[in-house]
C-alpha cells in the first residue's frame, strides 16, 4: 500500500509541475493565420537575443524585415530560433515557412530551396586577436592557420578554399569568438557588420586588413521549392522595403541596439565598460533561468512519467512467454540503448516530420525522445525488480487460485517497484541533466538559456557556470528527497 501512496504522490507532482508548467507551453497555440520564420538569433546586427526590460526578445534587422513581412500578409509572426546549419533541414521538412538569417543564396542551397530577391549586400573579413593583426595582413599568411568559422556557413567554404587551413566550425558565432579569445583559433572568417559589433564587445580581438576575393555577398530569404506564392509575397514587401532604403535603416537601429549606442553610449563608453560579474550576470537574466528551470523540470517530469508507462509494459513484454512479444521488447530496448540520445531526438524532430508529416512541437520531440529513452533504461530496471522479487511469492499466489494477471498486478508488480524505486529516481536525476540536449532543437530549457545569456553578454563562462550549478542544485535536493523516501520505505518494511 505504502509504495502505491508514494507512487500516487509521485504522479500528483508530476500533474502540478505540468499544471504549473503547461500554459506557459500552449500559450503558443493560437489559431488564425501564421507564418513562422527560422533563424539564428546569434548573428547580431541581424538577429540577437537582447534583454529588454528584463524580458527575453530576438531583436535585430531581419526581424524587422519579417515583420513587414508577415504584416503584410496579415499573418502572425512566430519566429524559431534554430542552429544555423539545421535551418534548411527546418525548412526542408515543413518545420518552418521561410528563413531570414543573413543566408546568402549559393547554388548549392538553391538546389534545396528558392530564395527570394537580395535585399541586403554583406561583406567578409577576417578577425584575429588583436596582437596578431600586423601577422595577418593577407590571404596568403593565413596559410595552415587554425581557422573558426559557424558550422554550415558560407564562411565554412571560405575558410576550405585557404590552404592547408584546419577549420574549426561550431554552431554559435559567440563560440567563435571564444575560440579565439582561447587560442584554439588564429583567424575567423566572419560577415563584416557581425564582426563589427563582436569587436566593440571582445576588446582583445580586432578585424584585420585582409582583402578576401569576392568578399561582397548577397543575403535572401528561403522558402520551400516551389512555393511561389509565398516567395511573390515576400518579394513584395521587400521591394517597398528597398524602395525606401529602410533595410539600410533597419540594420544601422539593429547594430546600435546591440552595442548599446542606442542607449547613448559611445563606442569608447562601450569598449570601456567594466565585465559584469557571475552574481551580476545571474541577477540580469534570473528570468531567463527561472523560464529554463521550469522547462527542464516539465521536460524531465514528463520525461520520467511517460517512460515510467511505457517502461513497464515493455518489461512485461520482455518477460512474456510469447517469443515474438519478448523478441520485440528486446529490440526495443537494444536499440534504444545502443544509439545516442542525440540522434534519437533528431531523428524524431526532422527525420519523422519529413518521412510521415507530422510535425510536433520541439517540446513534444523533446518529451517523446526523453520518454522513449528513459523508457528502454527503465524497462531493464523493471525486469530486474520482477525478475528479483522471490519464486515463492508467485507460487503461493498462484497456490492461492490466484491467476497470472492478478499475481502480476497485486502481488508481483508492487514488490518490484518497491525494490527498484531508488533505481527509477536515479533516472530522474539523470534525465534532468541529459534533457540539456533538447536545447539542440530550440527547447528553451535550461542549457538553452545559458546560451542564450551567452551569446547576449559576450560572457563566454560566467553563464555556463551559473546553469551547472543550477543543475546541480536540483539533482542535489532531488537525490536528498529520494533518500528520505527511500529511508521511510525500509522502515516501513521494519515494522
Ligand atoms: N551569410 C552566411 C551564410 O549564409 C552566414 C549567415 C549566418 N547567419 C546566422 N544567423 N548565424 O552562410
């Protein structure tokens, strides 16, 4: 009776997270027209994260620019912020309705996807510490060097065609810079106006004199192949936009607002400015974290509650007399067990979406794989707890008249949950600190928050210092609240 109480209270917090939690998940579910656009908000003056009044927003010129879009259409904007390189995977799937990222239109995409007409001419430099900009002077010199570039861009084919060149791509643009700043990295190939505004932030690294060929590139939207009707829209509206030089506009308010300018600062103030602090750093952006926490708990309650069920019956099947049963619960588990996590969650999100059309929310992606995953953990555990509870017990049951089914449900079953409830909370613990990678696909837990504090401070560590020790706060307090269930458990078996 005990372990049924305890397993009641387990599913009744499970429920008040969720209750607490959920409106805040569905609040995106509106009905009426939209268009959502997928981008990179690491690419600041283009799209950045910036705290504003104390309250989280992707900000930058082209989501100006996919505002009028959207306004002109009279359709709601809901904006994705995705890594850069699985923009057109998003795309390509249906995810996402168009891009506006800074993507320059090669004839490699254009073989994936149609891009609208150019609405901005960007440029490359190359950036390097700042001692280091009188070695560097022209294309020549970067020979061998290590080179930093954003996975997937552009940039990547840049820094390829130097010779002998080891590159070194990541997924954020403030990582690049870290790199740098580490000596992980000489050189970075970077897009003029980005690198502009990470300058004034990072003191320590400077643009250098490098003339890069063809160095002047163009920047478009993408939408589906063949969606003509959407690219006419869009060409629409940036025709007005270009027509009155508001691109122009847009990027020069957007490159101000991130350096701060446009809170009368000047370049020098900026430049200047002392670091904030850890505790200060923590201060500013506690929402942040408060929102990250709150969705690593769901993602982790859910996670655990979903692969609880499911768990269960798969170690039932496993333990069935019927072969073609227990043959499919083994491969269930094996398969499950034996290939990353990660892999799992792409799969579901992008792979499934494209294969079968259907197209969950990155939270449900991040639920489904957490579930599935912890599931396949859990069904072993369960099997070893049914496997462990003593023969004599089925046996007198059964001696009893009591049949297979209800032997399992009354006597078997609570005996095995009793003895491997530590084991079950154990993958609590541990799904909370593995559900960081959802971040992957833009769920904005905790890990995904500090990136985000990241790439908005310039503060490469501090932030991630912060998000580990939240973590551990939690998996700390929550293996103590095992411990005292655990304790209380065994003296119930005292008694
Ligand atoms: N223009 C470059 C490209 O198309 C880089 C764009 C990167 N955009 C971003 N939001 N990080 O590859």
């Amino acid at each position: 009776m005990k372990v049924c109480k305890s397993l009641f209270a387990l599913c009744f917090s499970v429920l008040i997270v969720f209750l607490v939690v959920a409106p805040m998940a569905s609040a995106a579910q509106d009905t009426g027209k939209k268009i959502v656009v997928g981008l990179s908000a690491d690419f600041a003056p283009y799209e950045f994260r910036k705290n504003i009044n104390g309250k989280d927003e992707i900000v930058g010129s082209d989501i100006e620019i996919a505002k009028r879009v959207a306004a002109d259409m009279g359709a709601e904007l809901q904006i994705q912020d995705i890594a850069f390189d699985s923009l057109l995977p998003a795309l390509d799937s249906g995810r996402i309705d168009m891009i506006i990222s800074g993507m320059t239109p090669t004839d490699e995409r254009r073989q994936n996807v149609d891009f609208s007409d150019t609405y901005y001419i960007s440029r490359q430099v190359i950036v390097t510490r700042a001692e280091d900009t009188t070695k560097f002077k022209t294309m020549e010199s970067l020979k061998g060097a290590a080179i930093g570039v954003q996975r997937g861009s552009i940039q990547q084919d840049i820094a390829k065609g130097i010779e002998g060149a080891k590159l070194s791509p990541v997924d954020k643009v403030s990582d690049i810079m870290l790199q740098l700043e580490s000596n992980r990295v000489d050189a970075a190939v970077m897009e003029g106006p980005v690198a502009d505004g990470q300058v004034l932030n990072h003191p320590d690294l400077a643009i250098t004199d490098i003339q890069i060929p063809d160095s002047d590139t163009p920047m478009a939207i993408a939408v589906q192949k063949g969606n003509t009707e959407l690219l006419g829209q869009i060409n629409k509206t940036l025709a007005t936009l270009k027509a009155n030089n508001e691109v122009d506009k847009f990027v020069n308010d957007a490159f101000k607002l991130n350096s701060g300018e446009s809170t009368g600062e000047t370049a020098e103030q900026i430049k200047d400015k002392p670091k904030p602090n850890i505790f200060q750093i923590f201060w500013d952006y506690r929402n942040y974290y408060w929102q990250g926490i709150q969705y690593t708990l769901f993602l982790s309650a859910m996670g655990v509650l979903f692969g609880f069920i499911i768990g269960l019956i798969v170690s039932l099947l496993r333990l069935s007399q019927i072969s073609v049963f227990r043959w499919l619960a083994m491969t269930y588990i094996e398969i499950l067990r034996g290939t990353p996590m990660l892999v799992q969650l792409l799969i579901i999100h992008y792979g499934i979406a494209q294969a079968f059309n259907i197209n969950f929310t990155v939270l449900e992606s991040g639920i489904i794989t957490l579930s599935i995953n912890s599931s396949a953990y859990l069904a072993e555990i369960f099997r070893a707890g049914i496997q462990g509870v003593d023969r004599g017990q089925t046996e007198a049951a059964r001696s009893l008249g009591m049949s297979y089914g209800a032997t399992m449900r009354h006597i078997i079953i609570p005996q095995a949950i009793k003895s491997v409830l530590p084991a079950i909370g154990n993958e609590f613990v541990v799904i909370i600190k593995e559900s960081s990678i959802v971040s992957f696909i833009g769920v904005a837990d905790l890990m995904f928050q500090a990136q985000a504090v990241r790439s908005i401070t310039y503060s490469a560590l501090s932030p991630l210092i912060i998000a580990a020790a939240i973590y551990f706060v939690m998996t700390f307090i929550l293996s103590k609240l095992l411990g005292i269930v655990e304790r209380r458990l065994s003296a119930s078996d005292q008694r």
